[in-house]
C-alpha cells in the first residue's frame, strides 16, 4: 500500500531540498528519520514534515516498522520577483524560488 504527501509552494529552492532528498530516497522510514535529525541544513523541516505527513496518511504513525521512501522528488516552483536598489539609482530583479514537494511512502508488501 502507499501513501503520498505534497507540500506546495514552499519557500526554499528546489535544488537544496533535493539534495536533502538525496540523502533519504530509497531508506527506510525509521532510518530516514535520524538521517534528518541530524542533518545541518535549513530545508531538512520541510522534509521531515512532508515525510511525516505521508507516513500519518498511511495511517502508521505510531508504527513506522516496514515502511520505506519509494519515491521523493522535487519540482521548480512559482518565483517571487524582487527589486534591490543598485548604484546610480538603478534596480535589479532577484528572485525568490519555491518548490514543490512530493514523497511517497510504501509498506513492503
């Protein structure tokens, strides 16, 4: 059985959720946890969220024993626009990424 979590338009750029990602694909549940729990980097909560929300929608939250991160990717959001004022009173556009977020979760049957 499997089940999905998705977690749209989030604040974070999608090539450093991805190599958060990395770390977790194809690991158990459990394993993927304290994979997260240690990780130093800002997106890891926005995974473990996720990850968490796809393990409650399985409906095995109190036992995560057998499951294991079938699938987890990420994909190119909306960019927020931005101005930042430069020399000579002229502005530059920057540009805020977000990500979308999917991670799907398997029992071993």
């Amino acid at each position: 059985m499997e089940a999905k979590a998705i977690a749209r338009f989030q604040r974070y750029s999608p090539s450093k959720v991805g190599q958060v990602l990395d770390l977790i694909r194809n690991k158990p549940v459990i394993k993927a946890f304290n994979i997260l729990k240690f990780l130093p980097k800002a997106s890891k909560t926005l995974v473990e969220k996720t990850l968490k929300s796809a393990v409650a929608n399985l409906g095995r939250l109190k036992n995560q024993e057998g499951l294991i991160v079938k699938e987890c990717f990420v994909n190119q959001g909306p960019a927020l626009k931005r101005w930042r004022a430069r020399a000579f009173g002229r502005a530059v556009m920057y540009k805020h990424r977000t990500c979308h977020l999917t991670i799907v979760v398997s029992d071993n049957k």
